[in-house]
C-alpha cells in the first residue's frame, strides 16, 4: 500500500496490458438510456464471453455538445503484446 496526500492507494502491477478505447456519442434526452445500454446489457455480455485476457472495462462520459461515452477495455498479457 502506498501512502499518497493522506490517502491509502492499492497498486497492482501486471507485466502487459492493452486497452482497446471505444468512443460512442449521443444527443443529452438519449444518454440514460445509452449509459443503461452500455451498464445492463453491453459490459455484461462481453465479460459472460470470457476473452482470454479481459480483466475489466469502465465507463467515462465526457459533457460536450452531445454527450461522448468512453469504453475502456482491459486486457491482460495472455492476448500477446504490442510490437514496436
């Protein structure tokens, strides 16, 4: 555990990891049900697949003009590695 301004911080270190960003944008009277798409029925159905590698995936909206949804997903070293 690391100490950092007063606050515990747990940190994890892993040898390789991709994130694949995916970017979604929709109209604000649409966004509740986008975010409940994404939450209830999109996450849940890619972690049932059981990818090898997939550790997680989180969801990020960022307020413009319309709204942008950002998907990161998790993937560990088991799915190879980035090669320069």
């Amino acid at each position: 555990m690391l100490m950092v301004g007063g606050h515990a911080l747990t940190i994890t270190l892993v040898r390789h990891m991709i994130a694949r960003i995916w970017h979604g944008w929709t109209k604000r009277a649409d966004a509740k049900a986008y975010k409940e798409m994404l939450r209830d029925e999109i996450s849940p159905s890619i972690a049932e697949r059981r990818i090898n590698g997939y550790r997680s995936a989180e969801l990020f909206i960022r307020d413009n003009r319309e709204l942008e949804f950002v998907t990161p997903l998790r993937l560990g070293s088991s799915v190879g590695r980035a090669v320069d």
